[in-house]
C-alpha cells in the first residue's frame, strides 16, 4: 500500500471510530509505529484530525452542551453518583469538579453530611446553596458559558490554597494508555492540582467514556485513586484499565 494510500485509509478509519491508537494502527498496516505517527501529524497538519497522545481523533468529537451530556445516560450516572455518595465522611473536605456527573454527586451527598464542598461547578454551588449544614466554597474565576464552569488562574490558585479529603473528578475520556483526559485545557491544570491536594481521587466516569480519548491529558491513570464507572462497562475494556493499575469500582444496577 502506497503512503497516500494508507493516509486515505486511517483517516477513513479515525472517522468511523471517532477515536484510534497509533499502535493499533501500526498493526492493522502492517507499518512501524513511527511510521504511524508520522502519517498521523501529516493529517493533523492538513486540519484532518486531533492528534492526542497515543492516537488520534476525528475533528468532530466534541463534547456537545452541557443540557445534551446532562440528558444523556442520566441513569448511569446517577449511579455513579450514589456509589460516591458511599465513600464520602459526615465531616469530610470534598471537591466537587465540573460535569454533568459531578452535578449528580452534589445531588446525592448524604442528609448526615456536614463537611466542607470545595467546587468550580457553578450548577453544583446553587444545588448545595440550601444545605445550612454544609460549608460551601466556590473556585470563582472566569465562567464558561453553557455549563457554567469556573476556569483560570483564580480557580487554579483557590484548588492550590486547600487540602481535601476526597475529590471527584469529571471526564472527557478514560483510555487505559492516554489516562485521564478532556476536552477543555483550561481545566487541565486545575485537575491536576485538585489531585496534587486530595488524599484520594476519584474520576467519575459513565461507561461510555471507558477507553475514550478526549483531546487534552490530564494525567496518567497511576495518579488517581480509582475510576468509579456503572454496571454496564464492558468486562473487556475493565480488564484493560485494570491492566494499566487502574481501581474501578461499579455502580450497581439500580434496577436489581
């Protein structure tokens, strides 16, 4: 096969997929990995797809609005939530990120709970704004617009002055090689630096983002406690983050 001719083909493949790994790739063609990686920075330089680490992905994986993911899965990720809801202290310090299942989790906090919620989620703050019990603290910063998200250095510099007991994360993706990414890189640093200073850390993840690759890394999966997922991920790409270090914990089937 001529390079132009396997250039065609693997971007004919990133588009079906939406998400491919340069090594699978190398395999498929029967070519060396540098081999790939240089056909896959000559596409990105043609503007016909996002390079990210280990693979690539199609231009149109976005992470649609916030009312679309908020819509999408519910179920699951209220079930997610609940089983976080499991592992949280009545006087714990908790860091509720950004995303539709981190908005889940601030739902379901226990009624005992009494602790502190450290978030940058504009939507979690007004659902916690009620609760006289709880001592809540928001990042502030600049706010995106559609999900309300608070991002820059105001919010980097509120996550590095605390210490919590327990965080969890929201996701754009959870790859077994590419770790923990997403789709904002203003939100990457502040990621790592609510990892930097929680005890344990917890990436909330419905199982349709398990072996996903968003654009931007945030970490390799090493750096987080465990990935807390629901009933329906497949057996298959568990045993594979398992492969790679990675804790996952299920949610249970709320229908059992």
């Amino acid at each position: 096969m001529l390079p132009t001719q396997r250039r065609q083909a693997i971007l004919a493949e990133v588009r079906q997929a939406k998400a491919v790994a340069a090594d699978e790739l190398a395999r498929q063609f029967g070519v060396s990995l540098e081999t790939i990686r240089r056909d896959l920075r000559g596409l990105r330089d043609q503007g016909l797809l996002e390079r990210v680490y280990g693979g690539a992905l199609s231009i149109r994986s976005t992470e649609g609005t916030f009312a679309t993911r908020s819509a999408l899965h519910a179920e699951r990720k209220r079930v997610i939530a609940q089983l976080a809801a499991t592992l949280i202290g009545p006087d714990d310090t908790i860091v509720v990120d950004i995303g539709t299942t981190a908005l889940e989790v601030a739902r379901a906090l226990p009624a005992g709970f009494r602790g502190r919620v450290l978030t940058n989620s504009v939507p979690a703050a007004m659902e916690l704004a009620g609760r006289d019990d709880v001592e809540l603290l928001l990042s502030g910063g600049q706010v995106r617009t559609g999900d309300a998200a608070c991002f820059g250095a105001h919010a980097e510099a509120f996550f590095a002055e605390f210490y919590a007991d327990l965080a969890f994360l929201g996701s754009g993706g959870v790859h077994p090689r590419a770790g923990l990414t997403d789709y904002h890189p203003h939100e990457v640093i502040t990621r790592r630096t609510i990892i930097e200073h929680s005890a344990a850390s917890y990436v909330l993840a419905d199982s349709s983002k398990l072996g996903t690759i968003a654009v931007h890394r945030v970490c390799p999966l090493s750096r987080v406690t465990a990935v807390l997922t629901d009933h329906q991920a497949g057996p298959e790409v568990v045993e594979a983050l398992a492969g790679a270090g990675c804790t996952v914990l299920l949610g249970a089937n709320s229908e059992e």
